[in-house]
C-alpha cells in the first residue's frame, strides 16, 4: 500500500489563526481525503480532494473553513483557518490501499489555544 | 440514529482470551466493510475487510457480517496484550460514493 508522509505531527496554535497540513504520497493516487477526529468521536470526512478540480466538502464543512490544495497526483494541504478550540482534532488524510480499503497518513494532532 | 454504532466498551479480556467486537449499520444496502485497529496516539490502521455474508478469517482475527440483521463483528483469538488499541468499525453506504461511516470505536484491553 502507498505510504503517506503527514506533516506537522502536532501543534499548538493561537486562535484566530490558520494551520496548513500537508500529506505527500509514494505514489500517485487519483483521490485523496481528509478527516477529522475530534476526541472521544469517530472519524468524519471533511472532503475528497482529486488532482485539477476542485475538492468535495461534505455536509458542515465550507472551503473558506478547510481550504485544499491538490496540486498533483501525490501531494495535498488542507489549511484549518480561524482556528477555534473548537477546531482542535486530529486531522488524517488517507487514499485508498492497493486492493481495499483506505490507508492513513500518522495524523495531525491540533490544539488550539 | 448514527450510520455506524459501536459499543465504546472499555471491554477487558485476559491473555489468550477471545474479544468480541460488535458493530451495527444502518443503511441495510452498504455493500464494504472494514475493521481498523488504532493504537493511542496513532492513525488508523486497516486489519480486516468483508463484503458478503458469514466469515472471514485471517490470522488470529475473523470478521464476521450478517447483512440481514445489519451487523459486523470482529473476533480475536488468543488475545495478546499488543492487541489493546481502539478498533473501529467503517461501513461504506449505497450511494455515497467513496465516503466511509465509522463508528466511535470500542477500547480493548488485553490483561497479561
């Protein structure tokens, strides 16, 4: 399965501010995803990100919140902006693995402050 | 009513044991499941996939998917400390493209 590099590990940030998280693949994946798990809950899907268009958000997440930028085949940002505490999570993206299912980078865990 | 439910547990079980591990779907036409297993600290990390009705085995694990009555379990034998993590339960639902439902997962405990 592909191996994804996921980039900060963690970090504490003012609110107000904004945080890009970066996740670079081993191999060029048409899709990409991004997710949030808040503590104590399950993973939610903030959007799919494919290379040249723009990504799909899903119900209660807005592109002005969680901009993404997929500007190739193995490598995506997503960007929290106006942090909030409330926005503090881990934050994972994921492709799919070689025969099924979907592998996940080592997660971006948030706080904010 | 949640897509995906799980008992949150703790569920504690001594060495050698087997854990049983239950998850409930609601959409009666999702078609992949899967089971990750997560470690504290940790991103998730897949162990187990079925797609039709009855067993699978792989190993020490065996999943287990009754879609009449809408439900997916995952059974460990002989249980090894190494095997305490959070495991979590994703379904994939009819119609929804490549979005997957997870549950909120059940911590398992393996008590040397």
């Amino acid at each position: 399965s592909a191996v994804i590099s996921q980039k900060p590990s963690r970090d504490i940030c003012q609110r107000g501010t904004s945080l890009t998280i970066q996740c670079q693949v081993d191999s060029q994946v048409t899709m990409m995803f991004w997710y949030r798990q808040q503590p104590g809950q399950s993973l939610t899907l903030i959007a799919t990100a494919n290379q040249g268009s723009e990504a799909t958000y899903e119900s209660g997440f807005v592109i002005d919140k969680f901009p993404i930028s997929r500007p190739n085949l193995t490598f995506s940002t997503l960007t929290v902006s106006n942090m909030s505490p409330e926005d503090s999570s881990i934050y994972l993206c994921s492709v799919p693995a070689t025969y099924y299912g979907y592998t996940f980078g080592s997660g971006t865990r948030l706080t904010v402050v | 009513q949640k897509e995906v439910e799980q008992n949150s547990g703790p569920l504690s079980v001594p060495e050698g044991a087997i854990a049983s591990l239950n998850c409930t779907y609601s959409d009666r036409g999702s078609q992949s499941f899967f089971w990750y297993r997560q470690y504290s600290g940790k991103s998730p990390e897949l162990i187990m996939s079925i797609y039709s009705n009855g067993d699978k085995e792989d190993g020490r694990f065996t999943a287990q998917l009754n879609k009449a009555s809408q439900y997916v379990s995952l059974l460990i034998r002989d249980s090894q400390p190494s095997d305490s993590a959070t495991y979590l339960c994703a379904v994939n639902p009819t119609n929804t493209g490549n979005q997957f439902y997870f549950g909120t997962g059940t911590s398992l405990t393996v008590i040397p």
